[in-house]
C-alpha cells in the first residue's frame, strides 16, 4: 500500500526560507527618545557684573560693591535653576529607562 504523500511538505521549507529573508531586510524598531527638559533662558545668559567708571569716587565704590552683591545673587540663583533642571531632567531618563526596561 502506498503511503499518502502531502504536498505541503516540500514547500514548507521554501517558505519558512522567505518569511526570514524578507523579515531581515526591516531595520529593528527604534525606542522613542527619553524625555528632555528646557533650560530656562536666564540660566544660559552670562551674568553680568557692575564696573567702577574710569575715575571712580569713593560713592561709586559703594555703589558698586551693593550692586555687583545683588548680580552675584541673581547669578547664583540662575546657576541653581540650571542644576535643578539637570537633576530633574536626570531623574525623569532614569524613571523612563526603569519603565521602559520594565516592558521589556
């Protein structure tokens, strides 16, 4: 008796050979960007500092000296937002790496 003969049998192979083949030619999905934070303006502007004139006086000193005490303020607390914006943009990769590590 002769034993039944399938024909898909041959072409299994073939076909399993293309499926790979035209899979191998897509590039592999790329992961979204992790999120980025802006940096306030004031923090990306050089601070300025108050100069004595060319023929200075006792009172443009003083002057000078509260004025140039009141940028230096205002420098260290543009200095401290951009810190803060870097440890908050840090902190918001490290959360979506963990999430994202997380599906897979």
């Amino acid at each position: 008796m002769l034993m039944p003969t399938f024909p898909w049998r041959r072409a299994g192979p073939p076909v399993c050979a293309l499926m790979i083949a035209s899979c191998a030619g897509y590039p592999p999905p790329s992961a979204p960007a992790p999120p980025r934070l802006t940096l306030p303006e004031v923090a990306t502007l050089p601070c300025p500092l108050a100069r004595l004139p060319d023929s200075p006086t006792e009172a443009d000193l003083e002057a000078v000296y509260m004025q140039r005490g009141g940028d230096l303020v205002a420098c260290d607390a543009a200095r401290q937002l951009a810190v803060d914006t870097l440890v908050a943009e840090r902190a918001l990769q490290d959360r979506w790496r963990k999430a994202r590590d997380g599906r897979r």
